[in-house]
C-alpha cells in the first residue's frame, strides 16, 4: 500500500497536470456531482473517503478524496477541510525538506480551490497565511507572503478573525522589521489594526472574547518587543487614537503603559493621557508621575496640586512620606519655607526611619537665612540651625553621613566668626534662639 505522503505528492502532480482534464465532471455545468455515472462516482467517493477521514484513516482515505477533489471539487466543502487536515498529518512528520516544501504547497492549493468554489475569502486566507508560516522556511520572503495573506484576511474579517491569525500576523510584522522589510511606522500601524479588532472582540464577551483576552499578552508582548515602536511613530499614532476616543480607560492605560516601556514619558501626549486617565481612575501613582513630570518641567505650583492628590490617595505610609517629601522640595521652591518645613516633618513622622526630611528642613532654613531676621547677626544664626538639622539627618539614617557632611562643610563658612559672636555677646557653646517662622534653639559655633 502506498503511504500516505507519496499519495498526497502524487495528488499535487495529479491537481497541476491532468487534473483540469478530469475536472471538469462535476463542475462543467456548474453542478455539484456532475451527471449520470460521473455523479454516482462522486457521491460514493465522498462518502467512503469521509467515512475513513473520521476515523482519521487517512491511508483509506486518500484514493475516494483524490477522486472527489479533482472530478467534483463544488460536492462539500469538506473536501478542502479533510484535504488540509491529512496533508498536515504528513506534514508534520516529514523530515526531507524539499518534499515538505511541495507538500505545504499543496497545501496553499488545497485552499486556493477552496475559496474558488466555497468563497469565505478572507476566513481561508487567514488559515493558509497561519500555516504558512508555520511550515514555510523561515525567509523574509516566505514572512512577507504569509504576512499579506494574513492582512487581507484580518481587514476582511475584522472581528471574525481568530487569535491564531491575528498573533500570527504580529509575529510576521515583527519578523518583517527585523528582516529590514518593513518600517516601524508599519509595525506601529499593524498593531493598532489588531487591538482595535481585539478590542472590539473582548467588549463583546462570551467565549471568544474570552479566547481573546488570552491571546492579546502574547500580541502585546511582540509589539513591545519589537524594536519598532519609536516616540515617533507611536506618538502620532496615539495622538489619532486619543482624539476618537478621549474616554477610552483601557486604550489609556494601555498606550500609558507602553509610552512608559519605549521611554517616551517626555512627549507632552504622554503627560496629556496620564493626565486623563488620572482625571477618569484617580490613583496615587498616577498622580504621584503626574508631579514628577511637572517638578521635572519646573511646573512647580502644578507639581505641587498633583503631590496632594498623591498623598491624599495613598495609603501606605511610607509612600506618603515619600510624597510629602517632594512635595516639601517643591514648596521650597516656590519660596514658602515655612509651608516646606510643615511638610517635611510630615514626612518624618510618617517614616521615622529617613534623615532625608531633615536634610530638606536643613536646605529649608539655609534657603530662608536672609528673610529671617534684620540683622546679619541674625541671618548667619539660621545656618546654626541649619547644620543642626543635618546632624540630625546622619544621626537617623548613618547611610546619609556623606551627604550630610558635605552640606555641613558647605553651609560652615557662613557662620558668624569669633569676632561678631564675642561682640554680640556670646561665646561658642552658648544657647541661641533663631527667631522669625524658624523659633528653634541651637548652639552658638564660629566658622
């Protein structure tokens, strides 16, 4: 008995030589079986064969579905769906690669024929562009056959089509740009065909939506991996995007998340779709990138709005801290030193295990010297209180001896000397009490 890969390559020669010489029985007059004996022979053909083909007996099968896909290829539709599935047995465990080639040939035949006597175009383009790349030869040329055949099927079919041709098409894309084949703008403008069929499918529910929710990581993933998904190309995208559907959370979130992975958080669109979605799902993170963008532009008095929704929306304390922290910076920045100190205590209290709030209140005070007090005696004390504090901050956290130290050896030389302070009637080691907004209690030190 013939095996069965032998019969399916005999049946390619039979399909490209002498096949349209038979094949014209069933379909001359357009007909399904063709007439008299030639009818007899295709509806007993065809049940024999699928009688085996259920039995995946394709040995059996092979001689009746020769018969039936040359002399009446219009009798079922079954015909091309059996066809596929028994020369993808062969396919499978065929080691010799020039006959594996004529074989997935055959195969895009097999589908070929389908659609001229079945129609269901762009459904068959996206099964035939799904095996072949599976089977073809990894090429550039072979990526961009499977490639277009799996586009047209995707604009065809929209929402009809299947996770396996639509991940598919992403990997080609990918392919293709890594080959140098297409651009990025392509692969940008590929992937935005595909989510929005994907989306549109999700919405709708039910098992395929269901069937799609697991299959778009994997299409996200390529995209993000690609290489192709440049500020430049991403940009104008998401800008168009955007304008159709400002309320759209999941596209915000989605296209937030990937102008963050290809590092385009300085486009002013990322700040604007942030901004958005923070504006329709309010959350500290948000918020908190929100005022680091903003303090990053010296948008301080904006910075500052969006660290107190930050603080207001979190809940964890160290967190909090961390915010009040910046948000503290900012106020100092803005001239407001006592507000500024208010928060870095804040800060300090919410984690009694950071010298950086006392780093800051040391920053605050050295900032604040000449607007506190008249005297230039007075001035240069604010710098007593100042070091105090960055002794306090190494003193918390040892980590920040360094900094703490530069800041002291920084701030030390503006220091009343010997002379003022012995005219002022103190010496080192006296009591002093810093007056305006600041009112603390530090030691007298010369420079």
């Amino acid at each position: 008995m013939k095996t069965l890969a032998k019969g399916i390559l005999t049946t390619l020669i039979l399909t490209l030589t002498i096949g349209f010489v038979f094949g014209q029985k069933g379909v001359e007059d357009g007909s399904r079986f063709g007439h008299g004996e030639d009818s007899i022979r295709c509806i007993k053909n065809l049940s024999l064969y699928r009688e085996y083909a259920r039995q995946k007996n394709y040995d059996l099968a092979l001689d009746g579905w020769t018969i039936v896909y040359i002399e009446c290829p219009k009798a079922s539709k079954y015909i091309y769906i059996d066809g596929i599935k028994m020369i993808e047995s062969v396919i499978k465990k065929e080691k010799d690669e020039v006959k594996k080639e004529a074989l997935v040939d055959s195969m895009m035949n097999i589908y070929d024929k389908r659609i001229k006597y079945f129609g269901e175009k762009g459904k068959v383009l996206g099964y035939k562009g799904v095996r072949f790349i599976k089977y073809k030869e990894n090429t550039a040329e072979n990526f961009k056959t499977g490639y277009e055949w799996l586009k047209q099927s995707i604009e065809l079919e929209k929402t009809k089509s299947g996770p396996s041709e639509l991940v598919t098409f992403m990997s080609a894309s990918k392919a293709l740009f890594s080959a140098g084949e297409i651009k990025g703008g392509q692969v940008v403008s590929d992937y935005g065909m595909v989510s929005e069929v994907i989306d549109a499918i999700i919405a709708k529910g039910g098992k395929k939506g269901a069937n799609m929710e697991k299959a778009k990581p994997s299409i996200d993933q390529t995209f993000e991996s690609s290489g192709a998904a440049s500020c430049e190309d991403l940009v104008p995208f998401y800008a168009k995007k955007f304008e159709q559907t400002p309320e759209d959370i999941e596209f915000l979130k989605k296209s937030t998340a990937l102008l963050r992975s290809t590092k385009c958080t300085e486009e002013e669109l990322f700040f604007t779709l942030v901004d958005k979605l923070n504006s329709l799902e309010p959350n500290a993170e948000l918020a908190y990138e929100l005022a680091k963008l903003s303090n990053k532009n010296e948008n301080l008095e904006d910075a500052a709005r969006y660290y107190k929704q930050a603080i207001e929306l979190e809940v964890e304390d160290v967190q909090k801290a961390k915010y009040y922290l910046e948000l503290g910076d900012v106020t100092r920045r803005l001239g407001n030193y006592s507000q500024a100190r208010t928060y870095a205590l804040n800060s300090a209290e919410l984690d009694g295990t950071s010298g950086y709030p006392y780093l800051l209140i040391g920053n605050i005070y050295a900032a604040a010297s000449k607007s506190c007090g008249e005297e230039d005696f007075q001035q240069k004390a604010v710098y007593w209180a100042a070091v105090d504090k960055f002794i306090k901050a190494k003193t918390v956290d040892s980590e920040l001896t360094d900094d703490a130290n530069k800041f002291i050896e920084a701030y030390r030389p503006h220091f009343p000397d010997n002379e003022t302070i012995f005219f002022q009637g103190y010496k080192e080691g006296d009591k002093f009490t810093v007056g305006c907004w600041i009112n603390e209690v530090t030691t007298v030190r010369a420079r």
